[in-house]
C-alpha cells in the first residue's frame, strides 16, 4: 500500500453492498493513480448492472427498518458517522490527495465541509414537518405528511470526492432512504472510506452501498430499474441530460448538479484588494476545476488595469507542487485531458488577440501540473467565453456599463453560480437579481456551505443541495383526505 494512513483500515479496495465488502463478479478491476505521480495507488472493481441490481435490492430490503426508526434515531446514527469522519479527518484527507490531487489542507477543509452536511441534516431530520389544511368541506379533514422518497442512487464527480456524496446521502438518510453511490472511477477511495466510517457508526447493512465499475453500466441500471426512485447527479450537463433522459421511463425524480460558468464581475467603485483575494479563492481552489469557479472575469473599464496588475502579482505567488508537499497551494490537474482543455483554450484565447500576463503553459514539474494562468484582453469570441474551463487560468474580459456587463455574463446556457464586487447598494441589488444564477456571492468569492442552497438555473441543473431545502428532494408530499362522517 502506497498511502500510508494512521488507520490503514480506512483503505478499501473493495465495493460495499448490503453491508459486505465485495469484488466484481468477475474479479476485473480498475487502477486508480495518484495524479501528482501516476503511480499506481489501488485497484478497484469493475462492476457493471448485475453487481448495481444486487445493491438496489439490497437497499429496497433495508428501507423499512430505515424508515421505521424515530427521526431522532437516524440521526443518533448520522451524528456518530459526522464524529468518526471528524476524528479521521488527517486519514480522509491524505487519502483524498492520493487519489484526487489537492493540496492537503485543501483535502482537510473539504473533509469538514463534507461532514458537516451529516451534522445539519442529523438536525434536520427532526423538522420534518407536515401541514393540516383547513377542509374544503364540514365533514373532511385535509392533512399532509412527508415520506421517504425510496431507494436513492447517488452519481458523484471526482472533484470533491467526499463533499459531493455526503451534500447526497446525508439528506437521503436523515429522510430515511437508502443508497446507492456510485464515484467516480478516478476518486473512490475517498467514498469506501466513508463507507467503511458508515458501517463503524451503526448504519445498517444495505443502507449505504458503493459501487464502481462501467460508468454508463452502472448509470443504465439505476436510472432503468424501477425500484430506484430518485437520481441525484452531480457531473457534466452532457451526462445529466443523458441521465435525465434515461429516468425519464421511470418517470424518476431528479436533482442535477451539472456544470456552471461563472462570471466574475469587478466594478469600478470595488475595493479591488478584495475582489482580488475572492477571485484568487473562486478561481485557482481546487487547481480551477470546481463547478462554481470563476470562469469569466468582467472588469470594468477605470480599474481593469489596476486590477489585472494585483490579480497577476498574487497569482504568481502561488506554489505548484504535488499536493502531500507542504507550502503547496495548487496541485496537479486530474488527468491529461484536463490539461489538454486548458491547453487549448489558452492557445485559442492568444491565436485571438488574448495576452499572457502570467503563466501560459504547462508546469515545469511535467505531468499534469499546469502554471497559474492569467489572460487579459480576453473577448467574447474565445473559447474561455462559452466553455467551462476547469483549469487554474483566469481570463479577464473588460466592459464599460452595467447594463453591458450584465448581458455579458447572462449570455450562457448555464446558471450556477455569479460574483460581484461593488460598493453602491443600488447597484448591488440590482444585479444581484439580474444575474441568472442559483447562487450569486456578492463582495465575496466563496459561498458554499451546508446552511445555504446550493444549486443552480437553466443547464446548471435541478434542485437545491443543503440548507432547509435540501430536504425536499428525498420526500414525497402525500395528502390524506379523511371523511368525518
Ligand atoms: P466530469 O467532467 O466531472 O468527469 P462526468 O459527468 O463525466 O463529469 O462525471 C461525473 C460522474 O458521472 C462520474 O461519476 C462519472 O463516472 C459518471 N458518468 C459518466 N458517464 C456516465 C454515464 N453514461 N452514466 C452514468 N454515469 C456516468
């Protein structure tokens, strides 16, 4: 074993289902490597539908005792899983940089975010609340309870390996469903670990299951089989279309979290300090390849330069190494084609007129390791514009008016998250609610928590993650009408 964890038995190389540790069928496996070296770190199984069948069952036949239990149990249960995640979280956390890539405080943070979405909807559980409706006739009584929705499936991306399947089963389980996960293939050590930490704090067998393997296998099953009867995805919009279609014979419900373009909007009266430091935070956490970074950066006019001056300045401070090393704030990339992307959108960006202001290219430390970019004079014909980058290169467009900059950065399909940086009241209302994003974080570039609703508009999905709406996506409304007569 190449990671070298104080528990080393929170490295998993097996699936979890029905509270067993299992291979695939075959015995085929998966490699997963460490993005920082390409070594080799664990081999996982290469599951496909019959192996996802097996966990749905396994799920449908754990639900009842689920459900049945007090809120107030479930969540007993929830919190001894939040306590266990937070006493490993230096084990999680290497563990995630092995297979992932981010620096290790970075992996650390992203442990706390994720636990505390068990922490939150261990307490929210019990506010599950009905309603009684005042009767449309003397002899009826109008009540409304709300339901476990059934066996959730659970589609994670690699980019926050632990964040993004806790922000999931945490509301599932609190709401008494059952899961299936499937993580990414490139990441999913992270998510055996979890659910090894499940099993340690009292989460029945067949309540939380992983699965690896064959992507659109695994995905075929769940979205196809009638007992799942929700899908929570986060990942690409090509996939989430492709999921959403595929629900569509169950006539599943759905919650997508799919890819974003966030602009980044510098206005001339921001305290431009400021607004450098929250674009140094929405633009190069995670090397870049976060959902809600800023992909577009709007400067006005009057400050463009002063402020494409400090932002270049602080972005060539960052050091760039593998994420174990200390001192390092930008890891590697996932993977080549990763690199390849943000290769080709520099080289379209400068064919355009585009200037490199700093970095430009890959790292000198080879692999997947890519300088922090910034690119000025960027216009709206370069690829950047359109296109999710998800690499550590910040382009920087220049605009003259309010109105303009907010039909700039409303001209996208997506509508995750948006930034701003302004001082005027008026004007900070005002486009806050011009924007059409889920989310819009104003004199601010981080936004994420468990207490707020994280979600977007338009191609950036369906459903709100976190907070007291988070809920509602695992709950079916039943009314019952009762005759008094
Ligand atoms: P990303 O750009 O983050 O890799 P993807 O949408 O490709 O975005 O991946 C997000 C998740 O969706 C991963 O767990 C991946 O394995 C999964 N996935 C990719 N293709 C399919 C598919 N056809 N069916 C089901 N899941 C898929």
């Amino acid at each position: 074993m190449t990671v070298q964890l104080k528990d080393p038995s929170l490295f998993r190389q097996q699936c979890y289902i029905d509270g067993k540790w299992v291979e695939a069928d075959g015995g085929e496996t998966i490699e997963v490597t460490n993005p920082a070296n390409d070594e080799v770190i664990a081999r996982i199984p290469k599951m496909g539908a019959d192996e996802t069948r097996a966990a749905i069952e396994a799920a449908n036949r754990a639900w009842p005792a689920w459900r049945a239990l007090t809120a107030k149990e479930r969540c007993t249960i929830l919190r001894n899983w939040f306590n266990l995640i937070t006493e490993n979280a230096d084990d999680l956390a290497l563990l995630m940089t092995s297979e992932q890539g981010k620096p290790l405080a970075e992996a650390k943070g992203e442990v706390t975010y994720g636990a505390s979405f068990i922490e939150w909807f261990a307490e929210e559980a019990r506010r599950v609340y009905g309603d009684t409706i005042p009767q449309h006739q003397a002899d009826k009584r109008i009540v409304v309870i709300k339901q476990p929705i059934g066996v959730v499936a659970s589609i994670t991306p690699w980019n926050f390996p632990i964040a993004m399947i806790t922000r999931k089963c945490a509301p599932a389980l609190a709401a008494g469903c059952p899961v299936v996960i499937k993580p990414a293939e490139l990441t999913p050590l992270s998510a055996f670990a979890l659910a090894e930490l499940a099993e340690r704090a009292g989460i029945p067998a067949g309540i939380i299951n992983v699965v690896t393997g064959v992507a659109s296998e695994i995905g075929g099953e769940m979205t196809s089989n009638p007992t799942v009867r929700k899908l929570s995805f986060t990942g690409s919009t090509r996939v989430g279309k492709l999921l959403m279609e595929q629900c569509a014979g169950t006539v599943k419900k759905v919650s997508m979290e799919l890819g974003g373009n966030a602009p980044f909007i510098v206005f001339d009266d921001a305290d431009l300090d400021a607004a450098v430091e929250g674009a140094m935070i929405s633009k190069f956490r995670n090397a870049g390849q976060t959902c809600v970074c800023a992909n577009r950066i709007f400067v006005q006019d009057a400050v463009y330069d002063a402020f494409a001056e400090k932002l270049a300045a602080a972005v060539e401070k960052i050091s760039v190494g593998a994420g174990t090393e200390a001192g390092v704030n930008q890891g590697p990339l996932i993977n080549l084609a990763a690199i390849a992307k943000v290769e080709d959108h520099v080289a379209d960006a400068t064919a355009k007129g585009a200037k490199v202001a700093v970095g430009g290219g890959r790292h000198a430390l080879g692999g997947t390791f890519f300088e922090p970019t910034v690119l000025t004079e960027v216009t709206t014909d370069m690829k950047v514009t359109h296109e999710e980058t998800f690499g550590p290169v910040a382009p920087l467009f220049r605009f003259k008016t309010e109105e303009q900059v907010i039909e700039m950065a409303n001209d996208t399909e997506f509508g995750l998250a948006a930034y701003f940086y302004a001082k005027d009241l008026g004007r900070v209302w005002r486009v806050a609610e011009a924007l059409e994003t889920g989310m819009v974080g104003v004199n601010t570039g981080l936004i994420s928590t468990e207490v707020a609703p994280f979600g977007g508009v338009k191609e950036s999905g369906i459903g709100r993650e976190g907070s007291k709406y988070g809920m509602d996506d695992f709950l079916e409304v039943k009314y019952i009408c009762m005759a008094t007569g």
